[in-house]
C-alpha cells in the first residue's frame, strides 16, 4: 500500500474511528469504569454507553490516541511515515509535513516507539553475531570509538549462511541495547532477553562474553579488522548512519527507544504493508500515556 493509497483510504474521520471501533471492541466491550461488558451508542457515533454505569467511551479513550491535539488522519499518516518509509523520519519533518508544531510531532513519534516496543520480537536464533560498539556525538578529545560519554551498546545479528548466493550469509534480524557496562553479568542479562538458548553465538572473543555464554554455544573467530564480521558491521554502519542522518542527535535518556524503533523497521523490512496495521493495533491496545512519562528518564 502506497502512501497515496493509504492517505486515501483514511482520509476521512470517519474511516479512522471505524478502524479504532473494530480494534478496540473487536473482543466485545468492557467498560473502563465499571468493567460491565454490554453498551449501546453514545452520545456520538463513535462512542459506547455502559448499559450499567452511562458512561460514554470514545474509541480514542484510554489508547495511544487519547486527547490528540490534531485530526486524527494526521495521526494515521505519522504512524505510516514513521514505520514504512525505509529511513523513518525526524520530528522536525513530521511537523513540516503534517502542519503541527514540532514538539507535538516528537510526543507522538515517542507514542509510536512506545507501540514498536509493545510488539515483543521473537528471539534470535539459528547463527547469531554479536559484537559491541559505541553510539554517541562529537566530543572534543575523544575522537573514533574512544568512550567518553558515549553510550556501550551491544548489537546482535540474526544470519543465514544457507543461501547459495550469498557465500558470506544474509542478514535476516537484528537486535540492539544498551549495556550499563561491560560485565559479564549485564552482557548475559542482555543475550538471555534477546537471543534464544539454542542459537550459535559468534563473537570476537571479548573475556566479557566468556562468563555470558557460558553453557551456550559459543564460537570464537578474530575479527580481522572486522573482515570476518562484515554483515554486523554493515548493520553498525546503516544504524549509526540513520542516527546521524535522520535525528543528528538521540540523548541517552531516549536512545533506546531510536534502537527499538530501527530494529522494528529493520526486521520486518518486507512487510511493509503489515507494518503499519501493527503498529496502529498496538496504538489501539495501548492504555493511554502521560507526557511526563514519556519524558523521563
């Protein structure tokens, strides 16, 4: 579905709320206040009354889309630029494009990566690379990989050697996060939420990695150079350069929000269409979130 196609087919208010209306009472209504599961039409046609309690409920209520400061087709337009164009898109075009203010397009894209990060991935199996590198902006006197005040982020690598025509694999999924620090004990907590028990794991013999994959699978390989992990590296290079094209700056507080919200695009990169009904059912499902907590630290 194109994006003409898409702006068309929800171009109206009424398309909108009937997309919300089916996913959120698509299990049969059940009252926010009281819990009571049988309604009639509210006050307006998009709304259901509690038969028990009269309370009216808007199909926006209580979701991701609760009290938008904008028409509604403008959201669904966000929620298809942000996960189907292959680069995502910054605040700053959402706003020029959409015609709002600019720190309204950042609170709903955050609403958007809130709902990327409520669709939990399967974990990585098979052959996994994993490697880790440093994400952050200029710093004087800390130039390249030196740390400073850099964030330690640990990548992993779903990869396909099976492929005839792909003799050094293919990139299948991935997954990116943060690392407090470089221990044993924070890498294996990271590796046992991402990646499943039984894959091979692959990495460039870091001591950190010989207390987390204990008991696992575990090759070794030097990296030459990063010659013999050149698929995890193309993947570090797309990701810090769409870091640095797109948004010039992620602070460290919401970073991990910017990892999951490329890995989804990333992952699910040929299923576009898919993509974005995802993402806006997961909108729906949502209980609603305060600005303050989508803020903080």
């Amino acid at each position: 579905m194109t994006l003409n196609e898409f702006m068309m087919h929800y171009s109206s208010e009424e398309a909108c709320m009937n997309y919300l209306m089916k996913h959120k009472w698509d299990n049969g209504f059940s009252c926010n206040r009281c819990g009571h599961s049988t309604s009639v039409k509210g006050r307006k046609w998009y709304y259901r009354r509690c038969k028990r309690c009269l309370y009216d409920e808007s199909a926006t209520a209580n979701t991701l889309f609760h009290n938008l400061k904008f028409p509604i087709q403008k959201a669904f337009g966000m929620v298809y630029m942000l996960t189907s164009m292959r680069k995502g898109m910054s605040s700053c075009e959402l706003a020029r494009q959409f015609g709002v203010h600019q720190e309204t397009a950042w609170f709903f894209r955050r609403k958007v990566q809130e709902a990327v990060k409520y669709s939990v991935p399967d974990l990585l199996d098979g052959n996994v690379e994993v490697d880790e590198t440093q994400v952050g902006g200029y710093e004087a006197g800390k130039p390249g990989r030196s740390k400073g005040r850099k964030a330690l982020v640990q990548v992993a690598i779903e990869v396909d050697y099976a492929n005839p025509m792909k003799p050094k694999g293919m990139m299948k999924r991935a997954a990116a996060h943060i690392l407090s620090d470089g221990s044993g004990d924070t890498i294996k907590e990271v590796i046992d939420r991402t990646i499943a028990q039984d894959a091979v794991v692959t990495t460039d013999g870091w001591t950190g990695y010989l207390k987390a994959l204990k008991g696992r699978w575990h090759d070794v390989e030097d990296s030459a150079l990063g010659k013999n992990f050149e698929l995890l590296h193309w993947y570090i290079f797309n990701l810090k350069n769409w870091l640095r094209g797109t948004h010039h700056h992620a602070s460290r507080d919401h970073l991990q929000n910017y990892l999951d919200e490329f890995n989804f695009r990333f992952n699910r990169r040929n299923t576009v269409k898919d993509t974005v009904f995802e993402t806006l059912r997961n909108m729906v499902k949502m209980p609603k979130t305060q600005y303050s907590c989508l803020v903080a630290s």
